[in-house]
C-alpha cells in the first residue's frame, strides 16, 4: 500500500513524504514520470527499474526522475519511506542547465547530502514554507546535482558491470544491517564470496567513493538519526556506534560534514526551535 502525504507545496515545488507497506518481489506495472523529481530514502529499501536499468535504492542511494520516464518498483525486502520532490521544468533548467547529465540516474547520498535532506524536513515542519523550506530545498537540489553522475557504467559485454552491480548491492545491505561479518573488508568479502580486492574495486566503479568511506557514511547516517530523536550523551553515542571515544565521533564528523556533533544537533532542531533557542 502506498500513501503520500503532502509536507510543502508552491508553485515551483511539492515536497511529499511517501511510505509504501507493500513487500512485493515482483516488479511493478510500468509508470510514466510526470515530473522532475529527486527521490531520497529515509528509511527502508527498495529496487527501481528505468532506461533500462535496475537499482537498489536504499538511504545511501537516492534518484532523480524525468517527464516522461517509464519506471517499475520492486520490494523485495518490505516496505520504505522516502522523501519525493517534486520541481518545475524552469526550477530544474535553473539548476541544472539543459544537458542530459544528471536529467536522470542516481546519485550517491554523501553525509553532506543526507543533512541537507535532514535539514530540509526539519525546515519544512517549522512550518516556515517560503523562506526556511525553500532555502533549505534549493540547498539540497543544488548538493544532488553537484554530486549527480549518470550511473554504473556497464563494461563492454555487461557481464563485469552486472557482477560489480549484484557484488555493491550485497555489500551495501549488509553494512546497512550491521551484520557481523562487515565489521572488516576481510569478513565482509569472505561472507560475500568475493576477493578483498575485487570488492574494494567495485565501490568505486558503481558508487564513487570506497568501501571504507561508504561504511563511514553509514555510521555517520546512524550517528545523525541518534541527534534528531534528542541523544545527549556523546560518549554513549560514540560507544554505541563503535568509534573510539567521543574525540573520535567529533573529528569524524568534522571531517565529513564541517560540524560537531553538538552544533548539528541544533541545526537539525525545527527552524523556530533554532530561533527561540
């Protein structure tokens, strides 16, 4: 079952809030895009198919959508919430220019990129639509867009790209899952069936960035989810995600997002919250 909820509209955009409850394995009957959109996973995953090509969508992944675009949806492992975001033609050329490049594909979700998304929501409950919010979207479209790139690039016959797709989307869900055996390269790859080095190879090609970042990103994400629901101790949230000590989660998180925990607990704070703190 799936239900929108609208959370901010204007004539230039709508941002939805959309959760889907199905668990189907199957993929959906094919759907045409009716707008420029930017689909970021909260929580939850699940796979898309468009321009001929499947993705595992998941809070690390997210993608974008163009008019006329046919799509289908598979759950295969339950259902996800998702942030939609929904910009007009003009918006869109604005940011984007008219090139092809990022009209469509995937982007990775970086720390940057999932505060901005953060940021957006805890702007948009603020209630402050034409200021807060809008501020707050044009900084997260103009994030996706820099990071945009056109996708996995399949090899010559197919067969490697598909290998390194299927070998990325494994070692994705279980770092997601915090299985035991992601706990080093080593454990990761012999749970997977893959060499260290085949694996270590294959984050890059499909998603940019390593294997040892992409973990990062993941703690990171936890980290972040721990300062929204009002964690006050730092020691607890540096111990309970495996860092060092709390000197250690504060330089990580400098390192990636320019902020200390501490001031990103505020920044996440609904906008008047900020205001009359």
């Amino acid at each position: 079952m799936l239900c929108a909820e609208l959370v901010a509209i204007r004539s230039d955009f709508d941002i939805s809030a959309v959760a889907c409850r199905s668990d189907h394995t199957r993929w959906s009957s094919p759907e045409v895009c009716g707008t420029y959109r930017v689909v970021l996973v909260r929580s939850g995953r699940f796979r898309r198919r468009a321009s001929g090509s499947a993705v595992d969508l998941d809070t690390s992944l997210a993608y974008f959508g163009t008019p006329g675009e046919e799509e289908s949806f598979a759950h295969p492992s339950g259902g996800d919430h998702c942030t939609s975001i929904s910009v007009t033609p003009v918006l869109w050329r604005s940011l984007a220019g008219d090139g092809p490049g990022v009209a469509t594909g995937t982007v990775y979700v970086d720390p940057a990129l999932d505060l901005a998304h953060r940021r957006l929501l805890a702007a948009a409950r603020s209630g402050d639509i034409d200021y807060a919010t809008t501020e707050e979207l044009l900084a997260l479209l103009a994030t996706a867009i820099t990071r945009a790139a056109p996708g996995p690039v399949p090899a010559a016959d197919g067969r490697p790209a598909a290998r390194d797709r299927s070998l990325v989307a494994a070692a994705r869900e279980a770092i997601t899952a915090d299985h035991p055996a992601s706990a080093t390269l080593f454990s990761l790859a012999e749970l997977l069936g893959a060499s260290p080095y085949r694996l270590s190879r294959a984050f890059p090609r499909e998603l940019g960035v390593s294997v040892t970042h992409y973990r990062h990103r993941v703690r990171i994400g936890r980290c972040l989810d721990r300062l929204e629901a009002g964690e006050t101790s730092l020691s607890t949230l540096a111990a309970d995600l495996g860092y060092a000590d709390q000197a250690h989660l504060t330089r990580t998180f400098r390192r990636h997002l320019g902020h200390t925990p501490t001031s990103l607990r505020r920044l996440l704070a609904p906008a008047n919250a900020r205001e009359t703190g």
